[in-house]
C-alpha cells in the first residue's frame, strides 16, 4: 500500500516519512486509534516505504519488485498476526488467503469485519500460545529480500497472558526486524507490551480529509459528503455506513425493542433480551454503539429539527421519538447507562442481564 492511497493523515505519514529518512526507525511501535482512522494502512504503507527500492521524498514508488510484492501481500520479509477463533486455525499464516484478500479490498478492516470474513460472528478471537511461538519463530530467520524484516500484529489487546512469550523478543529484536503493532484501545493491551513500545497515535480523519475522499469515491454531493463526514466523528468505517444509503443492520433490532420498552410489555423483554444476547459479544457492543448514536441524535436534534442528520427509517425514527417529547434528563440518563453497558459487556458481564436492566431503565425513561 502507498502512503497516497490513504484518506487523509498527512501529519503523520510526512513524520514517519522523515523518520526513515533520518534514519531513525525505533524497532517496536504501535499504532493506535479506531481502525477506520487507518492505522493498519499506515503501518503497511509505512512497511513498503522503508524497503522500497526507489522511494521518492513523499511516498514509495509501487513499482520496484519489494513493493509489488507488498502490494500483493506476498512480500517474504512481511509478516503478519493477528487474533483468530481457536476453531478456525491454529497460527495466523494458515489464514493467510483470507487475510491477504481482506487486506487488499478492504484495509481498514476492523475485528467484527475480520471475524465476519471467517464466519465467526459469534466467537471470540485471540493468539493462541501456537501463535505466539510462530511469531518467534518467523522473526529468528534472516531477511529474504529486504534490509529489514517487519511483523505487522494486528489489534494485540487480544494478546492474554501468551502474549508474554513474545516479550524478550520485542525488547531485544532480532537483527533488523520491526514490530508494527496496530491497536484500537491502549488500555487493553498488556502493560508488559505497552512498556516495550514506541506509541504512534493515529488521530481522527478530520472532516475536511473525509469530505474530499466521500465526493470522489463515494459519489456524494459535497453537502451530502459534509454532513456524513461530520456524523462520521473522523472514521473511515462509520463513513461507508452511512455513505451507502443503507440504514443499519442493526436498526429493526433496534426499533423493536424500544416499541416493546415503550409498550412495557415485559414478557417479551425477557425474550427479546434472551435472543439478543446470542449475537455475541463484538455485535452486541456494535449494536449498542449504534443505538447510542441514535439517542444522541434525538438528543441533539430536541433542540432544532434541522440538526437531525439521519435520513430514511432512522431520521423518521429520531423525528418520531423527538415529538413524544422526553425531557432532556431523561434522554441523558438512557445514553449514559448505554454507554456503561457497553462498558459492562466489554468486562464480560452476562449480556442477558445488562440488557434486561437496559430494558427496565428505558420502560422507565420512555414516560415523561
Ligand atoms: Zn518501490
């Protein structure tokens, strides 16, 4: 991947750029931010970059035979890991056709993108300690090809305790050999790890960055490009949802279960928690992500119509909720207990009881 061919960014590509060429590459560094702000093409563009043959001041050159074959994902001093279901593979490389076509069509891919390609919705991923060895033992060959070897570890909050084999390795690297690590959420990764690490924070697209990619590739008008940039908060991912025109997958779940709180019909809330609770753990966050930028948008818009920036079933929906007229309290309490249910999950709480205590709290805050 080029540097040119990624949205936005230019701060930091121009820093990893001069970087190289003072010759200043540390040997361990993390990339963090949301995946769709871009940190997984960076690093690969920042890989291509340094073991291009004919780099010019700004980018690589995409022709020379180091970088056709990181283009194409064949490149044998590139290597990659990253968090898997157990059932599915036992080390990285035996996902490899999968992730080589993920990385090509869709480079901003995020975990429940991933796990969807393997058909794993439901499961969870992580390194298991065959992994872990792998990744030892594919660092200790010497360079093929290039000057250096890189190891790209993607999303390493889902390294457990395993993942303090690799410790000695990050500290002390191989001749040559550069860890890009690329990682959405800094507090989940392992202390041990962060320590070893040079942190490279990938900031939000700004909207003006996101508004030019929308016009161009997504064939928006510039007003439509604009308000869905700015619904977008800088990320890539959010971006296509609402660029595609498609409302989201998650919005019949969504309006049904606020018809069943609103009409306390409490029986069925018990179902409706049961079976909703089987979506998994990365889905059921995405759903009440979701959700919760639906409230906000009631929320925002309660003061003027005109600042709802949903369209179709959701805008009708946010218009429809807006003229019950909650007060605002009311509003703010069902987005804050949201936001720390999503919290709850993430620390493995029983998804069947925060979403009935979910059901209760809005039964309750749907009445004026
Ligand atoms: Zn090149």
């Amino acid at each position: 991947m080029r540097f040119s061919e990624i949205i936005g960014q230019e701060k930091l590509k121009s820093k990893l750029i001069v970087g190289v060429k003072n010759g200043r590459i540390p040997h361990a560094q993390l990339f963090l931010g949301k995946s769709g702000f871009g940190g997984l093409p960076l690093a690969l563009a920042y890989a291509q970059y340094i073991s291009c043959i004919n780099p010019t001041d700004s980018d690589s050159c995409g022709e020379c035979s180091s970088c056709r074959k990181m283009q194409s994902i064949t490149h044998p001093d590139m290597h990659f890991s990253f968090p898997f279901p157990s059932d599915k593979a036992k080390k990285s490389s035996d996902l490899m056709v999968e992730w080589r076509a993920v990385l090509t069509e869709k480079p901003y891919v995020n975990l429940p993108d991933w796990m969807s390609v393997l058909g794993a919705e439901k499961k969870q991923a992580n390194f298991p300690i065959a992994e872990c060895r792998e990744i030892i033992r594919s660092l200790s060959l010497k360079p093929f090809e290039s000057e250096y070897k890189f190891l790209v570890l993607w999303l390493p909050e889902y390294l457990g305790n395993e993942g303090n084999v690799l410790l000695k390795i990050i500290e002390e690297p191989p001749h040559n050999t550069i860890f890009l690590l690329v990682a959405e959420n800094e507090e989940k990764i392992l202390g041990t790890i962060l320590s070893r690490t040079q942190s490279v924070k990938v900031p939000p697209l700004l909207v003006s960055e996101l508004t030019e990619f929308l016009i161009k590739s997504n064939e928006l008008t510039e007003d439509e490009a604009t308000r869905v940039a700015h619904i977008s908060h800088g990320d890539f991912n959010e971006s296509q949802k609402f660029a595609n025109g498609f409302e989201s997958p998650f919005f019949e779940t969504w309006r049904g279960w606020m018809a069943l709180c609103y009409g306390r019909k409490m029986g069925e809330l018990v179902n409706w928690a049961d079976n909703t609770a089987q979506m998994g753990k990365e889905s059921l966050k995405g759903f009440l992500q979701y959700g919760l930028e639906l409230l906000r948008g009631v929320l925002v818009s309660s003061y003027s119509s005109e600042l709802n920036t949903w369209d179709g079933s959701e805008g009708k929906f946010i218009t429809n909720m807006n003229s019950m007229n909650l007060p605002f309290e009311n509003l703010e309490l069902m987005c804050n207990e949201i936001e720390r249910s999503i919290g709850l999950i993430e620390r493995n709480a029983q998804p069947k009881i925060v979403l009935l205590d979910l059901s209760f709290l809005i039964t309750r805050k749907l009445k004026k």
